[in-house]
C-alpha cells in the first residue's frame, strides 16, 4: 500500500470550507480515483487554532504506480480544478513509501 497525503498550511487570513471538503470534494476525489486503486480516505482537521494545517487528507493506494496514474490522468484535472470550491490555500503534498 502506498499513501499519499495533502495538506492544507494554515494561515491567518486563510479560508478553508470545512463542510463543503469533506461533503463534495472528498466524493469528487474517490469518485475521480478509485478506479485508480484509491483504497482508502482519511480526513483529519485541527483539534485547536494553534495548529499549523487547517486539515490533510491520507489517501491510500494500492502502490506507487496507481498514485502516478490518478495524478496523470484527466481526473486528476477535476480533482484539482475542485480545490478553489473550497481553499484558497496551496496544498502541499507527500508521498509516503510502500
């Protein structure tokens, strides 16, 4: 299994749509790469305002390989067309090994 993770650095002036990540965009991300090999999603928000990330998403795959397809195919585009929908931050984003 491999796992990808996108984070969004938290910013006082930052805007960050709770509801609308984890109502439609998350559906837009699974929806656009399980056929992938997305395995698995985990989305985590900070439990205070002292926290460097206003949230990060851990993406599981099933190995480096399906990461590489999701993010070159023409879905990736969709995923990343969604994020301005609900963020005006740039996210950051790590791969973790298998």
């Amino acid at each position: 299994m491999a796992t990808l993770i996108v984070s969004y650095p938290a910013t006082e002036s930052a805007r960050f749509d709770r509801e609308y990540y984890t109502g439609k965009h998350m559906d837009i991300a699974r929806e656009a790469w399980t056929s992938f090999g997305l395995e698995a999603t985990e989305v985590l928000f900070p439990a205070d305002a002292v926290q460097p990330l206003a949230g990060m998403v851990i993406l599981r795959f099933a190995d480096q390989a399906s990461i590489d397809a999701a993010l070159s195919g023409p879905a990736a585009a969709v995923v990343v067309g969604d994020v301005p929908n609900f963020t005006d931050i740039v996210p950051v984003i790590f791969r973790a090994g298998d």
